[in-house]
C-alpha cells in the first residue's frame, strides 16, 4: 500500500497587490483545510517589469522572504515555495497536479478604474482543470469573508466535483448558495 501525498494550497504568487492578497486568501484556506500551503512563482522572461533586477535566482530569494515572514507569524503552517519557469497557463495546472493541491488562489490584479485586469489569463488556466481555484482581488480575507458562493453548473464531471466544494465551504462558513445552471 503507498503513502498518501500531503494535500496542500497552492498560491499564484506574482508580486502584485493582488498576489499579496490571493497568498493572505491561501493562507487562510491552509488554516481552516488544515493543509500545507505552497507558493508558486511563475518565471518568465518576458515579464521583467516586476521588480528591479529580475531574475529567477531573485524571485527565490523573494519568494524565501514571503516565507520567512510569513513563518513568522505563524509558526505552526508548514510553507514551501516554487519557482519554476514557463508558461502561467501550463505551469499551474502541472505545479498543482505534482504536489497534489486541492485548491489553487490566483490573485486578479484591478486596473486604475477597478475593471479587473488579467481575468481571462486566469479563467484559461482553471478551464481545464479539476481542482477548484480561488480567484481574489487586491481585497484582504475578512472574518467570515466567504459568505457568498457563486457556482455555474452543468451535467459534467468537473461540475459536480465544484459542487462537493462547494458545500465544503458552506459547512465552515455557513455560506448562502447560488446555483446558476447551464442546462
């Protein structure tokens, strides 16, 4: 018989507002699910306007500091970080399937006018999916921040398995449910 994976939260850390939001989201979720939490930092090249010197070596050792801090704080969570180069849309979903997460929090960072910015990113990556994503914006977790829960739904697998998620949440929030079917 083999052992079972440690299930965790994976965190999309992007060094926004939004991803410093989704990674206090994640740790939330590692609290209350009593999982591990990972973050994961998606390095590409192409990206080097976010911050000064952009690297991966440099991304790890931020991704380190994030660590530390937050291992700080919260001395009992177990945390680890991620850094791996690609493409966001790929490298999530591959991430989350290897260190069997049952969730992944994606920060969605707002534009100057509060229209959500990188909204379509994110839908494409959780699309194929079967592991439930969180998608926050640049707004901190609230106590009992999670009382509304929007579900579309059809016939498929996928569906069903949001569902089951679904009701998770509503047991530790006491949250409404919204059903919106595709049928």
């Amino acid at each position: 018989m083999g052992l079972l994976k440690t299930e965790r939260i994976l965190v999309n850390v992007d060094f926004t507002r939004a991803s410093e939001s989704a990674i206090l989201h994640g740790l939330e979720m590692s609290i209350i699910f009593k999982r591990e939490l990972t973050l994961l930092h998606v390095y590409n090249k192409k990206n080097p306007k976010l911050f000064f010197n952009y690297s991966k070596e440099n991304a790890e050792i931020i991704i380190s500091g994030i660590i530390s801090k937050i291992k700080e704080v919260n001395k009992n969570i177990k945390i680890t970080g991620i850094v791996r180069a690609g493409k966001l849309s790929e490298v999530v979903n591959i991430v989350a399937k290897d260190i069997n997460a049952i969730m992944v929090v994606i920060g969605i960072p707002l534009q100057a006018e509060g229209q959500i910015r990188k909204a379509g990113r994110a839908i494409k990556i959780m699309r194929d999916s079967r592991i439930p994503y969180l998608m926050v914006q640049e707004k901190f977790p609230i106590e009992n921040g999670y009382k509304n829960v929007v579900l579309p739904l059809d016939a498929s697998r996928e569906y069903k398995e949001k569902v089951l998620w679904a009701s998770y949440f509503n047991r530790f929030y006491n949250s409404k449910k919204s059903f919106n079917s595709f049928l």
